[in-house]
C-alpha cells in the first residue's frame, strides 16, 4: 500500500472522529442542556388534563330536611379549538343532540374566539345519545361525554328566591379574575343562598392526567385525583313555616285583588308582596316569602331563552326578584322610629298630648298637611297616636325633630339610620336593596339636573314622619327594626345559613350566630312605645277587628299598620309585628303592593301566621 | 543498524501472530452486542404501539431475532469462502445485483411512495439494501483489477468504468425511487474512490457533475417541492413546526430531548412508545434509544457503532491486497454514511431521507444485508496473507 493510501485512511479515520464528535456535541445540546425544556414539552406533547365535577352541596333546612339536591347527569362537552375547525363533527353534533347546526358552529366559535376550552352543549343527554357518541368517538375528536351535576329541588317553588339556582358559567364571569380556577360548562350559584356560598357549596374538582396518542385517544392515567363534594348547607328555615306562609301570602294575594278600592270600581292590583318571619331572639330567618315566586326546576340543565325573557319581563311582575330584600315606601309602619325619636329627643314625652283636627297647618296655610282620618282623632298621647296611627301627631314630630338645632342633625334620619334603613341588614343573600334614607345631601345629588328641587324642604322630613315621601325600606329592615325593639335595643344580624357541614362532616357553626350590637337605646321609651303596638290590635286600634278572635291574653302581639301612598300606583299596605310581648320569639312582616291598607289586607295574613306560629286552631 | 532491529522485531511479532487464532473478536462481538441492544429496543418501541396492526407484542422482537439468527449463520457461513473467490466471480455479483434491482422495479410493492420491496411470500426483502454489499463487491473488483495491472496512476478510463457500474445501481435505485439510499450508494463511491488512491481533480469533477444534474432535475420537475421541503427541515431546527414536515423532527427531537442524561428507562419512553414519533422502530430507532437510556446510553451506541467502522477501516488497511483494502473500506463507508445520516436526521442536523440504522433498525433486509457486509470484513482479515518473516526480513535488508 503506498503512502499516499495511509495518509488517505488516515483522514478516514479523522472524518470519523469529528463525524462521532459532532452526533455527540449535537446530543449534549438537546439532551443535557435542553433536556429540561425537551421533558416538559414531551410531557405536555403526551399527556392531557381533565377535570371530573364535584357534587354540589346539598341543602336542608333547620330539621334537616333536604330541601336541594344535586344528581349526576351526563353532558356532551367540546373543545371549541378543536371542534371549530371540524364541519363533520358539528354536523354530527347537530344530528344527534337535535341542535341546529348553525347554532352549534356559532356557540363554537365564539367560545373559540374567547379561549375557552370546554364547552357544553347539551346537558342531561339520554343513554342512547350517550352510547351513540361514546362508540363514535374515533370519529368525533375534541367530543367528550362529562359528568355534571344538576339542582334537584324537593319543594318545588317553595324558597325559590332564598335557595336561588344554579346555571352554567358565562363567559365574562370566565374570563374574569374571580372565576379563574372555573373552566367552561361549570355549574355556579347565580342567585340566592346558591350564589352567597358558591365556594362552600362547589367543592373541589377531580383532576385525571392521562397520556394521550397521537390521535389525541387516551391510552393510561398517569394521575387521579377525586373530586371532593361541595359542603352541605343548613338553613334557619322551617321549610314547613315557609310553606304555610308562601300559601298565605298566596291566599292572601288573592282575597285582597278580590276588593275593590272604596268608592270606586277599581279592584286592587296586587301585583306583589313579600313576608319575613325572623327569629327575634337570634336573627334567624324563619320563613322568607316573595310573591310572584318562580320554579327553580326551570333553570336545571339550562333555561330557554324564551322562559328567562318571560321571567324577566315586568309585565309579569318580575317573579326572579326577591320582594322581602327589596324597598318600598313604608308608611305609617315607620312611625316606631319617630316615636323613638320624638321621646329621645325630647320632642314628646310619655303624656305629652298633640290636637289632631284632621289637617294641621303648621307648615304654613299652603301647605296644609292631613291626616288620613279627615274627621281627626281629638287629643292625643304617644300611645294613642300609634294606636290609632295618626299622621297629624307624627308630623309634629317629625316637624319637631327637623327644627331641633335646626335641622343640623337631620335627626330623624339619624334615627332611621340607628334602626337600621338605608343600610343593608347583611343577611346572607346577594343583591340585597339597602332602601334609601332621604336627606339633604341625598336630595342635593339626586336632583343635581333639576335645581329647583335640590333644597331640603320641611315637608320632606315631616312626610318622611310617616313613612311617605322619598324614603324606602326592605320588609327585612323593617323586621330587624322590630326585632330591636322586641330586643330593648339589641341589634341581630338577619341570617339563614346556621351551619355548614363539608364532606368529612365537619361542621362550621356559622359565626353570625352570635353577631348583635348594642345600640343603647332607651328601655323606657321602647316600653311605651311597644304600649301603643300591643293597642293597635285591641279594641279600637287600627288591626283590631282582624285580631278580636285571638288569644291576645296568651300571646300578646305588638304591631303596626302601614298604608303608603305612592301615586300613581295604589297604596302599599304593611303590617309589621312581633309577638308574644314580654318574651318576643317572632318577628313578622308583611307587605303587599298595591294592596290598600294595611291594616284590613295585610293583618289577616298576619293573624294566619300567628295561628301557625303558636299552633292555635 | 537501527533498521535491522526494528525489523527483528517485527520478525518476533510475526511469528507470534501466526501462532493465534486469526479471528477479530473486537468487530464480531460489538456487532453481535449492537444488534441484540437492537432487538430490547425494538421490543420497546413495538410491544405498545403495534404498528402495522399485529397483535402480538413481541412479533417486531420475534422477527429481529430470527433475522439476527439468520444473520449469524450467513456471517459464519461466509468464512468459509476466501475472498479472492468471491473477487473472481464479480460479474456474477453485478448480475444479481442489477438483476435484483430491475426486478423491484418490474414486481415491487410501494411502501411510503417508493416501490423498493419485494414480496417472497415467505417474507418480504428490499434488494436495495443487498445490492450496497453487491455495489462494494463489485466495485472493490474492478477497481482492483485496474491496479493489478502495471498501471502506477489510476487511469480516467479505470475512474469512468466504475463510475458508470456506481451509476447503474444508484439510478436504479433513483427509479423506485428511494432518494436515500441512492445517497448512500453515491458518498460509499465516492469513498471508495477516494481510498483507491483516485487522483481529487476526478472526485471532484464527479461531484460538480452530480450537483449540476442534481439542480437540472431540480429545475425540470423531477425533484418534487415537498420532497425538498422535507431534505431542508433541518435547516430550520428552531422551529418547532409541528406541520407537515417538521412534524417528525420535532417529535424526535422531544423524545431524545427529553431523555436527559440518563433517560426514562428501557421500556418507559413514553414519547416513542407512544408512537409520536413516527417509524419509531425503523427510522426512529436512535429517538428510543435517546428517550429510554439518555445522553449515556446514545453516546455508548455511537461509540460502539463508531468502533465498529474503525475496525472495518483497520481491517482494510491491513489487508493483503487492493480488493481486500477496497471491499473492508467500502462495507466501512456503508456503515458510517448511514450511521451519520440516520443519527444526524433524528436529531435535526441531516435530512430526514428514510434510511435504517444499522444493526438497531428493525427490518431483515437491512440487519442481514450489514451482517454479510460484516462477515466480508471478517473474511478479510481471516483470509489474509501473512507475509512470510523472512521474506520481511529480507525486504528489510533490501
């Protein structure tokens, strides 16, 4: 071999050398270096997660009766990123869930624009559905059959409005900070008790890692993790009390369209109405009614378009909202609270005495304010004044309070605030209305477009006296106004969930339980004023009649009237209560909307309650 | 006087050499190592993901081991018959080796667009894999034989004779088509050229010539655009396309990637076993091996792998004569293009063309055809002349 071979074999041989160290070099950057990133895109190349739901928590009232529940049921889901892309499988989609095809690529691709990941496009499918996609699902990529949990409601209508439902997530609240750990198609509470504790009630998802193929079809489980279901909730309410009193706010409903407005033809509307029954001695809500009421069976599993339309729409009175939390004008069912104020502040006493004509000038000859007995009620004290409810004795009160100090105080506002209006009482229910206490700057805001209204006229806080003008509470306020003067002055914070139990049994006693404030008030006052209440329903006062068949000697009630003009609507009729005098267990507030007067249409719905409460026959 | 020592001791060496059993245990044992390393691989890449529709997990190892056996019994079979025979019946090599590739072309089936197979019933061979040891044979003759006659300079008639017998087995080869292995035979020429002492200006004309055809088939439309799209996705290596032809790089490159320096583990790379990256057990061997046993263990098989053709080129530069030196260094050639391409193309630095690794790939075309070619090698050095010491001793003295 000559030379010139060896040399060639020898550069053979370094070609080799530099080739191997090349591949190696090669394999240290991809595999040493990049080893990390390669391992973590590998992992995410292969493998998928999914989520399995939880069990919503049950809920069941204060006897442990269940009153919500949550069953599984199966539910067609799709990644809209894959699905949108697929005409075949949307086609297929439609034939098979009887969706029209449009309305599927439509759901699709918006969900797609918005970067969900999961959508669901029909819940509750029948097993024959359920069999058919699950055999075909070689051919439907990104289709999925879920679990999913749905509201089963024991009671039907009954405490619809506390319970509230649950619905599939929206996409602004998934694209919000809030919801983040939600995904697409997830159940939440979207009203009442159900939105309040949503994160009690959720639980916690399950998670499953699996490894995928290509295809995108499963082939192991690398991880599994169980869902845990939500907690259960317990509630302050009697379930039965609830529903006696949702049938007698019914009943009563009915009775009073029935009647004719006197001296005309009209009948009353009556388009609504609301009852609280509070437990006074803690704030536990016994019973809490609202009329026109819904079926939360409606919501399960999606509510049609037309359905909600027809549940929002005013001309059917709006049956979604909850009456008890929202305001209206009070009418002489405030008058507690001037009463209180007029004592406090030295306005009236004990047996001080106004002269009720039936008008009463003091505002000047033009502006001549009336009582709603025109024929006047003669001499009256404190007592007689809230007996008989006269508006002529309150406005002088009311008129006596604003000239106090000049008005600096707005003192009667100031004792409306101490009772709790125009503040939210904070029960557990979302949208809660905190009412509206009218005063100066209140009216400087309001009226800012229109000047001439924007000054704080005497008449407002004398109207305001007696409930009427601008000023607005909640049934519940007006319960937890009562409950203090059944309380001497303490305050409870209204709640209805007593206890919560997780999934391990553990049980949260909800702290509101002891949750009062001392408001100091004046035992005395509060004496003399309940004095007035228990007469409103003895002989001569303004609910007597309704209560002369009562065992008033064994339960003695204190309540108060109110009828509250609010043109060009009729009146608002209430009756608020507590009852028995001396060692108060309840609280019951009614109200009906456009309903006349409170103290002929509301009180015997009142008297019904009592009956149940004390099981009198 | 220091000459005349040395050669004394080279006389010593001699005479001890002859004494020993002439048999390279080094080359035959790291190829029998490599392919049996093959065979637990291919196990792995197969028994999960059953291409192909077989139901049996272990039928891809099964079948390796029967090729492997096979493959054993050609490798001894074939020491039994000197070389210099095999030199003197070249022609007869050639026909099969042409006749063989025409035949594919006549009867073969497709497989992933090339008809390169042969359907025997009993199984199903890829003759192009067989006519690379035929080409090597072939060519180590006629080069041979040109420099066996009194010729000091290597002729252009000698360079344009062998060149048209390369030709021939890389078009047919180019018809079935099956661009790849034509690749290998053409750089395997061109090494044998290079190690028969070819003057350059020839090599490096053959390569203009090459070039120049390669971009006029380019041009007339017999190189298609995605074909090259494919060739040039190595170009690109940061891309991570996950389309078309960046698909099967990139999950190659996660599967060896991810294997680290020490790997997931025989039988646990899931990238592979799950078949992500495609021809996993042919193409795709070295992605298992990067993904199941890391850095450390694809590092360990190209160093053996690299020994291996270190030990066909020693083999040849020790032989006794041109044809012995050209076949060894061919087989050489053979193993080292594919080893490179096929390596380099998993791990994005060549052209994804569908060759096998040698010895790890699974398919019996391709691990018998490396066992003759090893077994030639073998034949080589067993066969081999030792120079009588004193006619050494005399050159010496010379």
């Amino acid at each position: 071999m000559g030379l010139n071979i060896k040399i060639r074999f020898r550069i053979v041989l370094y070609l080799l050398a530099i080739l191997a160290i090349v591949l190696m070099l090669r394999l240290y950057f991809l595999q040493i270096m990049g080893g990390g990133l390669y391992a973590e895109l590998a992992s995410e190349n292969i493998s998928r997660e999914k989520t399995v739901s939880a069990p919503r928590g049950n809920i069941y009232d204060r006897n442990g009766k269940l009153l919500v529940k949550s069953i599984p049921v199966k539910a067609v889901a799709v990644e809209p990123l894959i699905v949108s892309e697929d005409e075949d499988v949307m086609r297929i989609l439609s034939e098979c869930l009887n969706i029209s095809y449009e309305e599927i690529k439509e759901k699709v691709e918006q969900s797609n624009l918005s970067y969900i990941d999961r959508l669901i496009l029909k819940q509750d499918i029948d097993t024959a559905t359920m069999i058919y996609l699950k055999e075909n699902s070689s051919k439907l990529p990104g289709v999925e059959v879920i679990d999913l949990y749905l509201r089963e409601y024991n009671f039907g209508f009954l405490a619809s409005h506390l319970l509230g439902y649950t619905g599939e997530i929206d996409k602004k609240r998934l694209q919000s900070e809030t919801y983040m750990d939600y995904e697409g198609g997830d159940q939440i509470g979207l009203t009442g008790l159900e939105e309040t504790y949503e994160n009690l009630l959720r639980g916690k998802k399950g998670k499953i890692i699996y490894e995928v193929d290509p295809l995108g079809r499963p082939v192991n489980i690398l991880e599994e993790t169980d869902p845990i279901s939500g907690s259960d909730l317990y509630l302050t309410i009697d379930i039965d009390l609830q529903r006696f009193v949702e049938e007698a706010l019914y009943q009563s409903i009915l009775e009073v369209r029935q009647k004719k407005i006197s001296g005309t033809d009209e009948n009353y509307k009556v388009p609504g109405g609301a009852v609280v029954v509070l437990d006074s001695r803690n704030g536990q809500v016994l019973a809490m009614a609202s009329y026109p009421t819904y079926n939360p069976e409606l919501f399960v599993g999606g509510i049609s378009e037309d359905e909600y339309a027809e549940l929002k729409d005013p001309e059917n009175n709006s049956p979604l909202l909850n009456r008890a939390i929202m305001s209206f004008p009070p009418g002489s069912a405030i008058k507690i609270v001037p009463a209180y104020g007029g004592l406090a502040e030295g306005i009236i006493s004990e047996r001080s005495t106004f002269y009720c004509a039936g008008a009463w000038t003091g505002l000047g000859e033009n502006f001549i304010k009336y009582c709603w007995n025109r024929s006047g009620h003669g001499s009256l004290n404190i007592r007689g004044a809230i007996k008989n409810s006269c508006d002529i004795y309150f406005y002088q009160v009311g008129y006596g309070l604003l000239l106090k100090n000049d008005n600096s105080e707005e003192l009667l506002q100031k004792y409306l605030r101490i009772f709790g209006f125009g503040s939210v009482t904070g029960i557990d229910l979302p949208s809660e209305d905190p009412g509206l206490v009218p005063d100066k700057e209140w009216k400087k805001d309001y009226f800012k477009d229109q000047p001439e209204y924007t000054v704080w006229f005497p008449g407002d806080t004398v109207n305001m006296a007696i409930g009427q003008g601008y000023l607005l509470v909640t049934p519940l306020q007006l319960a937890q106004a009562y409950s203090i003067l059944a309380n001497r002055g303490l305050e409870y914070k209204p709640y209805l969930a007593e206890e919560i139990k997780d999934s391990e049994g553990n049980l949260f006693p909800d702290s509101s339980e002891d949750d009062y404030q001392d408001l100091n008030l004046d035992e005395n006052f509060i004496e003399i004023i309940e004095d007035g209440m228990v007469q409103v329903v003895s002989p001569g006062g303004t609910a007597a009649s309704v209560f002369s068949d009562f065992p008033l000697d064994i339960y003695p009630i204190a309540g108060k009237t109110g009828t509250a003009e609010s043109p060009p609507k009729q009146d608002y009729a209430w009756f608020a209560s507590y009852a028995p005098v001396g060692n108060t267990q309840y609280v019951v507030v009614a109200m009906l909307e456009e309903a006349g007067s409170g103290g002929s249409n509301v009180s015997p719905m009142i008297e019904k309650i009592y009956r149940y409460l004390f099981t009198i026959d | 006087m220091i000459k005349r020592i040395k050669s004394l001791r080279e006389f010593g060496n001699l005479d001890r050499e002859k004494r020993k059993i002439r048999f390279d245990f080094i080359l035959f044992f790291l190829v029998l190592a490599i392919s049996s390393w093959g065979v637990l691989v291919i196990y792995s890449a197969t028994r999960e993901t059953l291409p192909g529709g077989v139901s049996d997990p272990e039928y891809y190892m099964k079948k390796q081991l029967i090729w492997l056996g096979t493959g054993i019994i050609i490798f001894i079979a074939i020491q039994f018959i000197n070389y210099r025979k095999i030199q003197r019946y070249w022609w007869l090599i050639l026909a099969v080796g042409i006749f063989s590739l025409v035949a594919v072309l006549l009867f073969g089936y497709e497989v992933h667009g090339s008809k390169s197979w042969i359907d025997l019933k009993f199984t199903t061979i890829q003759p192009s894999e067989f006519s690379k040891i035929f080409m090597v044979i072939v060519l180590s003759a006629v080069m041979s034989k040109w420099r066996s006659e009194k010729v000091s300079n290597i002729t252009f008639k000698k360079v344009a004779i062998s060149s048209f017998m390369a030709l021939t087995f890389v078009v047919l080869v180019l018809l079935e088509p099956d661009y790849g292995t034509a690749l290998i035979y053409f750089i395997v020429f061109i090494g044998l050229l290079f190690v028969s002492g070819a003057n350059f200006l020839y090599i490096l004309s053959i390569l203009g010539l090459t070039a120049g055809g390669f971009f006029l088939a380019l041009n007339a439309g017999f190189i298609k655009q995605y074909q090259l799209d494919r060739i040039l996705t190595f170009l690109k290596p940061d891309v991570l396309s996950m389309e078309g032809a960046g698909y099967n790089l990139y999950q190659s490159k996660l599967a060896i990637g991810s294997g680290g320096l020490l790997g997931k583990g025989l039988f646990l790379g899931r990238q592979t076993n799950l078949s992500y990256v495609p021809e996993h057990h042919t193409d795709f061997i070295f992605s298992v091996i990067g993904e199941e046993v890391g850095f450390i263990g694809a590092i360990l098989v190209i160093l053996i792998l690299g020994v291996i053709i270190w030990r066909c080129f020693y083999i040849a530069s020790n032989s006794s004569d041109t044809f012995a030196m050209l076949l060894a260094s061919g087989i050489g050639f053979i193993i080292l293009s594919q080893v490179v391409i096929n390596i380099g193309m998993t791990i994005g630095i060549m052209p994804i063309i569908g060759i096998p690794l040698p010895f790890l790939s699974s398919g019996g075309s391709s691990l018998i055809s490396m066992f003759l070619g090893i077994a030639l090698v073998e034949n080589v050095y067993i066969w081999r002349e030792v120079r009588k010491s004193h006619e050494i001793a005399y050159q010496e003295f010379k």
